[in-house]
C-alpha cells in the first residue's frame, strides 16, 4: 500500500503555492504599511495605531489608507501627533446611532 499522503495531489500543491504566495505578498505589505506609519507617526500615535491593528485589523487597515492619503494629498505637515491621530480615529470610527421606539399601546 502506498502512503495517502506521499502521492501529493499536483493541483493542491499549485493551491499551496499560491496561498503561499498570497501570505507572504500579505505579509510584505504589513510590513509596508507599518514601517510607513512608523515614519508619518509620533511614538505616541503610532503606540495607539499598533493597539489598534491587534484589536481589530480592519479598522487599522482603514486608518491606515487614511494616514496614507493624507500624507500623499499633503494635508498633513510632519508627524502625526496624537491629537491629530485621535481626530482622524473619530472621523474614521463608525459611529453608532442610539434606536429610539415608540411602542403605541
């Protein structure tokens, strides 16, 4: 009998490969995008900005494009201080509306 797992299917290895591919391509631009906030940030903004991406990643992504076309659009003049970082989080948060109900009897 030969081994189940010695006889390696060709097309699962082509989808190893491009998940592979696809992480590491991930990773790289992580690693882009948080050497880039570590340059636009103060120590204090960017401490915020990391709490941030390992509480919720998506909202770190959206700040981050953020932080990005900011910069790019030169609306922002050297680093990002906190204050500014706290501005831009409020306007960037999702805000949630209370629901009122009116219950008629």
């Amino acid at each position: 009998m030969a081994d189940p797992q010695a006889q390696q299917n060709p097309e699962n290895d082509r989808e190893m490969q491009k998940a592979i591919s696809r992480m590491y391509k991930q990773a790289q631009q992580e690693q882009q995008i948080k050497a880039l906030m570590r340059q636009i940030l103060d120590a204090q903004a960017y401490e915020r900005m990391m709490n941030i991406k390992a509480s919720n990643s998506e909202l770190y992504m959206q700040l981050a494009q953020v932080m990005i076309s900011l910069v790019q659009s030169r609306q922002v003049n050297g680093l990002i201080n906190e204050q500014q970082f706290l501005s831009i989080l409020r306007k960037v948060m999702p805000r949630h509306e209370p629901k009122v109900e009116f219950k008629h009897k």
